[in-house]
C-alpha cells in the first residue's frame, strides 16, 4: 500500500530531526561509553512534548497520532538510540496504560508528570521466570485494609534505576491464572521498593536496564490500574503499542547505518575509485535501502491502523520483528562496508 504523509506529519518529523541532530547526535557515543542517563535532553524532550505524544493536552500531553510518534521515534533513534529506548518506554507502557486505565487521581498526579518529562516511568512485568509468559510471574499483592501490600522481584526493567515511578503488575488471585493479575502505579522513595542489580549492557548503555525488589510494599488501593484482575489485560494492550515502539526505534537506527555506509562509501577511495563504483558494494546499499524501505512502511502501517481504531495486534508484531532484524542486518552491513575502521569504536 501507498502511505501519504500529512503535512503535519511532515512538521513534526522535520522538528524532531532538527532537535536529535543538534541536541542527542553529538554526545551519543560518549554516552553509550560512559552509561550517562541523558536526564538534560529527556526534559528538552519534554518541553517539546516527546515525552506522552498521544497523551491529550488535557493531561500534559501533544495529543498527537501515533505516526507521528513513530515518526518522532525514529529521529530520536537515529540519533541516540539509548535515548529512543527511554522516550519509548515513557510514551507506551509508562503513560500510556495511566492514560487508558488511571483514575482522575492517578491521571492528576503521575499522568499529567509523565507526559511533561517531569517524572520517568518504568514498565515491571518481566521476572526471572516470567517474560513473553506473564502468567508465570510470582510477584504478588495482598490487600490489607486501604492498601495492597507487594512482594515480589522483576528484572530487565528499563530505566529502573532513574525512573520516579514504576507501573507493576503482581498477581492478586493466583487461581485466576492471567486473570487474576493486577496492576499499580508504584511511586519510587515508597518503603519497601528497592532498585536492585544494574545490568552491564553491551549497547544502549545510556539507557539503564535494572532489577526492581518489592519487599512488602505498600501502596494505597487508588493506585490500582482498573480493576482488580485488569493487570493482564492492561500488559498486553500496553506492549502492542511498545511493539510500534520498538519497531520505530529499529527503523531509525537502520536508517542511520545506512546512511553512514553510504556516506563512506563516497568518500573511501580504493583502486582509484570510490566504493560506490563497486557493484558488489552498490547491491549490499540496495538490499540495505529496500529492508529500511520495507521496516518502514510495515511500521506506519500499524501506526495507521491504531489510529483508525482498528486490531494492529499482528501488524505491530510484524512491524517489530520486520525492523530489529532490520536494524541487525542494516549494522551488520554498514561494518562490512567501513572495512577494517568498522570494527573500530571510533
């Protein structure tokens, strides 16, 4: 299918480039190096209401499509793709499941936050033995009067050791399988909630990956997500928005090998010749450009079809599958064709 961008889509593509090359591209490798949260660009990114794009303005928000955010996604990811990571944790599985579940109050006090970049949300669902499988989780909340008391340990949580709040999933029936899991809003500094283990990533270093310990902690009955029960259903509908995430964050960084193997291989000069007079070397750029071209519209087309309210479900699965293993042979490709210098860090 043919996929027309608006001229609005257009603007906020060109507004989020501008800002990624200016502000996120320079410091990107050092970042990487160093594992430096990027807390300065996140609240620029926040002025510019990157940080909750389809939250409504009501709220704090850009009230924008999810092309657009797409859109935003991949410049962001083009740049700094630790950065990406973090902007698309925020916008899919931190704000997003406050803004569709929340009550007034959790909206009043975390959305509105969220969406501003003046708080960073984190996603716990994943455990040591529960990750594609939730129902396999073992964290769980008892209630005790006006609070629910959780204990439990999940792992792989970006942005955990930076983040102000954490949305939690924990089972609160365990003979309802995934209908009885719950979810809540876990504000950071409550007694019993503890950062635990920092993973050592091999890349998106800037972005923290850490274990989350809950060890009776306990928070008020108004911070519950929907209902009792709701927590799986909530995890779900949150992660197929991630999958567009993920899927955008792919797309960007795809895009900026290819765009770094091309501009190489004008200027790198061998038998007398640029590379791009190679035809070995022009047929790798092609395949390269059609997977970015193809990653791509995969991408906005499930965006489309969030937008028209229709089921994205399998077209955000393909998306995301299509375009990190686009992102992994794009990277592949463009160091085959730096030589040697692509083995390099610098």
């Amino acid at each position: 299918m043919a996929f027309e961008l608006s001229e609005e889509h257009k603007m906020i593509r060109a507004m989020v480039r501008d800002f990624a090359r200016a502000e996120v591209l320079p410091g990107a490798a050092a970042r990487d190096r160093t594992g430096e949260f990027p807390s300065g660009i996140l609240s620029k990114m926040g002025e510019l209401g990157l940080m909750g794009m389809s939250v409504p303005s009501e709220y704090g928000g850009a009230g924008v499509d999810t092309v657009s955010y797409s859109l935003a996604l991949q410049e962001v990811a083009y740049a700094c793709a630790s950065t990406s990571v973090i902007m698309s944790v925020q916008n899919s599985v931190a704000c997003g499941p406050v803004y569709l579940y929340g009550s007034d109050y959790l909206k009043e006090n975390y959305l509105k936050p969220l969406a501003a970049g003046q708080m960073i949300g984190a996603f716990a669902l994943t455990e040591p033995s529960a990750g594609s499988d939730p129902s396999s989780q073992h964290t769980r909340a008892v209630r005790d009067g006006d609070q629910y008391v959780i204990t439990g340990t999940k792992i792989f949580i970006t942005s955990g050791k930076h983040c102000d709040l954490a949305v939690v999933t924990a089972y609160t029936d365990r003979s309802r399988r995934h209908n009885g899991i719950s979810a809540f809003v876990v504000e950071k500094g409550t007694p019993g909630f503890y950062v635990g283990k920092e993973e050592d990533k091999m890349g998106l270093r800037a972005s923290d990956t850490t274990e989350l310990i809950f060890e009776e902690c306990r928070v008020p009955v108004r911070n519950l997500l929907g209902q009792e029960g709701d927590g799986f259903m909530i995890a779900m509908a949150s992660l197929d928005g991630g999958r567009i995430g993920i899927a955008s964050q792919s797309v960007g960084v795809s895009q900026a090998c290819l765009d770094a193997a091309t501009a190489y291989a004008r200027e790198r000069v061998q038998f007398n010749k640029p590379l791009t007079h190679f035809q070995g070397l022009r047929w790798m750029i092609a395949d390269m450009a059609l997977e970015v071209e193809a990653a791509r519209l995969l991408t906005l087309n499930a965006a489309a079809m969030r937008d028209r309210g229709e089921n994205f479900s399998a077209a955000a699965s393909m998306a995301k599958l299509y375009a990190s293993e686009t992102a992994n042979r794009s990277a592949y490709t463009a160091l085959q064709i730096h030589g040697g210098y692509g083995y390099t860090k610098e």
